[in-house]
C-alpha cells in the first residue's frame, strides 16, 4: 500500500488519529498493517517540521512558505523514504509532482 500520508503525517509531527485511519483503510482494503508497523515508520521517518493547526506558535503556513507539503514529501524522496513512482492526483507520479513543485529540488 501507498504510504505517503502517513510518512509525510510523521515528518509532520501530526495527529495520532492519521495511525487509527490508516489502520482503518488497511482493513476495509484487506492489508495487514499492524503496531509494528506504525513503529517502524516512526523510527525511520525524520522529524522535519511540526504543524499544529490549534497553536498560537507554530502555523499551517509556516510550512507554506517553506515549500508546503510537497517540500516535505521531496525530502522524504531525497532521503530515499519515498517511492517517487507512486501515482498522484495532479501529475503522473510523485516525481513528476516533485519535478513540477518542489522549490529545492536538484536535476538529477
């Protein structure tokens, strides 16, 4: 399965809840994903930048202008966390995607 949402949601600092959903999703499309699972992305996933929509300190668009989500994701890629080849909604592939939108992104 595509993990993208949850990588990025580590790197992100992000909800406990994004564990309990991709439980859910890994269920409903008969995938194993288990405990060990989630710890195994926690303990190889950076920390990048935290994001907590409900404080008065760090903001949503504070990652905006760092990149946005996309900078993150890209560098996940350059880390080697990232299956670039992986499909999105508005480009071929996430390496298209980051090819197209990530300010950091070298010719290689």
């Amino acid at each position: 399965s595509d993990d993208n949402a949850l990588t990025l949601d580590i790197a992100m600092r992000g909800s406990t809840n994004t564990v309990f959903l991709s439980w859910a999703a890994a269920i409903e499309a008969g995938v194993c994903f288990t405990m060990d699972d989630s710890d195994g992305f926690s303990r190889k996933v950076p920390f990048i930048r935290k994001v907590a929509t409900a404080n008065n300190v760090v903001h949503v668009e504070f990652v905006h202008r760092a990149g946005g989500s996309i900078g993150i994701l890209g560098e996940l890629a350059r880390a080697g966390l990232r299956d670039t080849s992986v499909p999105t909604v508005h480009e071929a592939t996430l390496k298209d995607a980051l090819d197209q939108s990530d300010l950091i992104r070298t010719e290689n």
